[in-house]
C-alpha cells in the first residue's frame, strides 16, 4: 500500500479538487440515473395495469429513437433474411 501512498502524494491539491469533482459528479448522475430507472418502471407498470404490453412497448420506443431510414433498412434486410429461410 505504500505505492498507494506515494502516488497520492503525487496529485497536487488542484488535481485532487478536480478528482473529488469528477467523483461528486459521477456519484449523483448515478443517484439520478437510479431514479429515472425507478420511475420508468413505474410507467411501464402503469401501463401493463391499462393492458399494454411493456415489451411491445420498449420496442416501439426504441423504434421511434431509431433513424427511419437505419429503420426501413434493417426491416429490408431482416424481409431478405426471412424469406431466404422459407419465411416464419
């Protein structure tokens, strides 16, 4: 641990400050992205109570983040897969 020690000793009290910043700031999107994490589960149970299906649901999101021409292009290419292999 004396390595420890010394590479310590070796970080000025400006790279500390900017250290404990960078630490402070990871810790509290970490406190946020847990929340948004809880209250988007909230929604999707929301939704499943109205009768929505929260796997259709996650894929429509996903879906409508996706650019529509990524989109129709691996839609085509999943078309030519699925017809290749006789159709599903």
């Amino acid at each position: 641990m004396a390595d420890d020690a010394s590479s310590i000793e070796v970080l000025n009290s400006s790279a500390q400050g900017q250290l404990k910043s960078v630490i402070h700031r990871i810790e509290r999107l970490e406190r946020e992205k847990a929340d948004l994490s809880a209250d988007l589960k909230a929604v999707y149970a929301e939704a499943k109570g109205n009768g929505f299906d929260a796997k259709t649901l996650r894929k429509v999101v996903r879906l409508r983040r996706q650019d529509k021409a990524k989109r129709q292009e691996e839609d085509a290419i999943l078309d030519l897969y699925l017809s290749a292999l006789g159709g599903l």
